[in-house]
C-alpha cells in the first residue's frame, strides 16, 4: 500500500501546480446562508444580490465556498446568486449509500431547491462536477433555465473524451470508484496523496476540514460511484438531448485533469448558439485563480443573453 502511494506521489510531482491569485474581494459565505430542506435533505445555501437568479453548482470536492470571488461582481451586474452546498459536500446531508447520489437525485435538489425559493427560470452555471450537473439539468429540464455556463467538464458522449491523452488524465475516475481502497489512500499520512492529486491546489485547508467529517469523503466520492462507472465506453454522439439554450463552455489553459478537446467538442450536444473561451494561465480553479477574467466573461454572456418574455 504505501509502495504504492509513494509511486503515484512521485507521478503526480511531475505535474505543474496551479497558484492561487485572489484577485477580487471575496465574499463571506457564512453570513446569511439559509439552510433550505429539500428532498428530505438539508442544503446550506448563500443567496446574494437581486435580480435575475444565477444558480452556481460547485464541483469536487468544493463546496459554497469556491463561489466567493463572484458573487459581488454578479451582484453588482444585477444578478441574485444562489451557491448551494449540494448533497454530501461542505455542510449539506449526507445520506448513505451509493444510489442515493444518482444524477437524477442531484438533479431533483436543485429543481426542488429553486422552487423552494420560488424561482421559476435561473441561470445556469456549474463547475466540474457540477458541470456535467448541469449538462443535465438543462439537456432534460430546459424551461427552467436561461442560459448555460459549463466550465471545465465538457458533456459526456462528445469525441474529446475518448482521446487518449484524456483518458489518462481522467484515470482517477477508476480509482475513485474503488471502494474503500480510494478513502484509504486519500486519507493516508495526513491526506499526502489527496493533496498532491489535487496538486496542492482549490481550497485545501477546507477540504481536508469538510471530508474529514464522519462519511464525509465517501459521499463526495459516491458522485463518481453512481455515475461515472463504466464511463469509458467509446462513445460517439450525444447521450443527453440537444440542448436548445444559449451555451458557454470555458476551460483553463492548465487544467491538469480535462483537457481542451472534451469541452470545445461538446457543441455536438447543443442546438442553441455555442460559445467557447479559454483562460490562460489557470488551473482548474479557475474561479479562484482568474476571478477578475471569469467574472467578465459570466457577466458578458448572461447580460448578452437577458430573460426573454
């Protein structure tokens, strides 16, 4: 076992590690947070601002938290901003086992969580994880949403994830899919391979805080259980419907785990307009290593693309 931690600690040293720029204001995402019952499970979530709602989807292993470079400068832009913690991260519920995080059920949260706020039509914007979230959400319940903002994670079923290269990054997947074997590798010698995995990068201190609570770990990695087994099948075409919304993809130039092709490819699974942007000099972080670049290119296209009546 350690044989191999070491090993795979030697691989990922290699790799080149994404430093953090807090270029804008951070906003405190403990004020104000309304802890919203949905689906019988609780969901901390930070409103901010007012006016056409944008839901933000964190992906892993963040939380609320990673949002906090944008929301004022959305606030300001004239958007309220919905950043939830989403089921068996940060300090939402965890419920055991791994069905119960089924992308459908993730899906459901949200749904019910808008309207638990009574918001009928928002816009849309998630990051890794919560990207393929929200690939979903606006593939199989469009009329809810204004426009989507995927960063990171391009659509599943589009060629670039079938590249080789990509399938060598993505080769945690498997590994997070190994039951026990995963947390027991994680979490050794103080969390060593968890933090070079993720090349020392994202909020690390409030990582290692929030999955060191009891199930804390294997709900976040229950997101790759119940949906990304088997993912490695050569796919060649859309496996969601075609998505029929204004559409942007935005990747960063140093992501060390989804590589550019998975996202610039994922117009096979839009109808609507497409529109592509590269950050450089970020890691996958983008929203915290880029605030001040991200947040302009978030308010150019949701104010390009206002409600319609």
């Amino acid at each position: 076992m350690k044989q191999t931690i070491n090993i795979l600690l030697c691989l990922l040293s290699a790799l080149p590690v994404a430093s953090m720029a807090a270029e804008v204001k951070a906003v405190d995402m403990d004020r104000g947070v309304r802890v919203l019952s949905v689906n019988d499970i609780s969901l901390p979530t930070r409103l901010y601002g007012a006016g056409t709602p944008v839901l933000l989807l964190h992906g892993f292993p963040d939380s609320r938290h990673v949002w906090r470079y944008q929301l004022q400068a959305l606030a300001d832009a004239g958007f309220q901003v919905i950043a939830p913690d989403q089921r068996g991260f940060g300090e939402a519920s965890r419920p055991e086992g791994v069905e119960n995080y089924k992308i459908r059920l993730l899906a459901a949260d949200m749904l019910g969580l808008m309207d638990a706020l009574s918001i009928d039509k928002a816009h849309l914007v998630g990051h890794d994880f919560g990207a393929s979230l929200a690939w979903y959400l606006a593939a199989y319940h469009p009329q809810r949403f204004y426009t989507l903002t995927v960063m990171s994670v391009g659509v599943f079923g589009n060629p670039g994830w079938d590249d080789i290269r990509q399938r060598e990054a993505s080769w945690y997947f498997d590994f997070f899919n190994k039951v026990g074997l995963a947390e027991q590798t994680l979490m050794a010698n103080d969390w060593k391979f968890f933090k070079a995995l993720l090349r020392h990068g994202g909020d690390q201190a409030r990582f290692l805080r929030d999955l060191s609570r009891p199930g804390a770990l294997t709900a976040a990695l229950n997101w790759y259980r119940a949906n990304t087994r088997g993912w490695g099948g050569l796919n060649t075409g859309p496996i969601y419907p075609l998505i029929d919304l204004p559409v942007m993809g935005i990747w960063s130039s140093d992501d060390p785990f989804l590589l550019e092709p998975q996202m610039q490819q994922s117009v096979i699974n839009v109808s609507g307009s497409w529109r592509y942007e590269r950050i450089e000099d970020a890691g996958h972080w983008l929203m915290l290593e880029r605030p001040a670049e991200l947040n302009a290119l978030l308010i150019d296209f949701l104010q390009s693309n206002p409600p319609r009546p």
